[in-house]
C-alpha cells in the first residue's frame, strides 16, 4: 500500500494532481484545500496518500498532511459518505473547522460542501461527535461545553451574541462555548444583548 509520495508537480485537473516520483505518474485525488496548497508544476511535493484498491481499479487520494488523511478515513465510516463526499467536506473545512463544527452540531457549516445535505451533515456530526475533540485545537472542556448545548439552542440570540463575539475578533468556538456557558447560568429568557455582556465576562476570565 501506498501512504505517502515525495515527487515533483506534474500537472493538475478539477479534483486531481499528477506527482512524478522518479519517472512514474501517480494521480492522486484531492480536496481543493489540499491543490491549492500545493506549488506549481515543476516544483516539489509530498502528499499523504490513502490507497483504495478495488477489482476493478486502484485510485489514490492525496492529503496536505495524516490529519487530513485521518479525517477523510473518518468521513468514509459515516452512512452516506463516499470518497467524493469526504473530499468535498474536506474542500469547504480544514480538519480544525471540521472538528469545531461536529463539536457544536453545526449543519449550516458541515452542508456548504457540495453534494452534503441537511440529513447527511446531521449523520456526520452525530456519527462523529466523540472523535471530534481529539482533533480540535481547543480545550476539550471547552468543546464538550458548546457540544452540550446542541444545534437546537445555536440560534436566535445565542446566535446572535456568537455572531457578535465572532465580529470583536474572538475565534467561533471560544464565542460560542462562551455564549452557551452563558446561557446556561441565565436561563433561557434572556436577551442577545445580555448574553454578549455576559459572554465578554465568561472570555476575560
């Protein structure tokens, strides 16, 4: 099996690259995230590779890094999820963003990739809820307080004062575990623009 490749560009298509490793063409499919990282033909590369091997063909998938090359393996497990799929989530969110997103039960943001609908992004985030957290860049008592919450709560003022915090300059998960804490201690009637004040206390501590 193949599970990496150091070559050189050889050329590109909508969803592929080819790598020239000592002579030999490998295409490799990729995310769009992954091509645009990539430099231009003629130059030096290196590609995580995931190898499937079918009776009727052997195709290669390439990635920036393992993480990538992980979260693509992950996405494989989910019902309804190809490998054209996975690549296309792949393409819309950075496996950081992925993370965040199946942490917070966020459809809107899993869904913007093409070909994942409203039914296949809720069986992504909940298929995947406790492999999240390990590949998040934040503390995970923070991720399993926004989780805690769920999609159902991340609208109206909630939303709002995330969407706020968000503008101030504070990254969307330490917003929204800020914002969902919040909540929490206040209860549920409670106005967008108390829980912004009291979101901005939860953050300065």
């Amino acid at each position: 099996m193949i599970g990496k490749l150091k070559g050189v560009v050889d050329s590109f298509g909508d969803d592929w690259v080819i790598l020239d490793v000592h002579g030999v063409g490998y295409q490799a499919f990729c995310s769009a995230r992954t091509l645009q990282r990539l430099p231009k033909a003629g130059e030096s590369a290196v590609l995580s590779i995931e190898t499937y091997v079918r009776e009727d063909m052997i195709r290669l998938y390439g990635f920036a890094n393992d993480i990538e090359r992980e979260w693509f393996r992950l996405l494989m497990t989910v019902q309804g999820v190809g490998a054209k799929v996975a690549l296309a989530v792949l393409s819309v969110l950075d496996p950081g963003a992925l993370a965040t997103a199946i942490a917070l039960k966020d459809l809107t943001a899993i869904s913007r990739a093409p070909g994942v609908g409203k039914r296949v992004a809720e069986r992504i985030a909940t298929e995947l809820k406790d492999k999240a957290p390990a590949f998040a860049d934040a503390d995970p008592s923070v991720l399993r307080t926004a989780q805690d919450i769920g999609e159902a709560r991340l609208s109206g003022p909630i939303a709002e004062a995330v969407s706020a915090l968000v503008n101030l300059g504070y990254a969307q998960l330490q917003a929204a575990a800020a914002v969902t804490t919040a909540a929490k201690a206040a209860g549920e009637d409670i106005s967008t623009e108390k829980l912004i004040r009291l979101g901005l206390k939860e953050l300065a501590r």
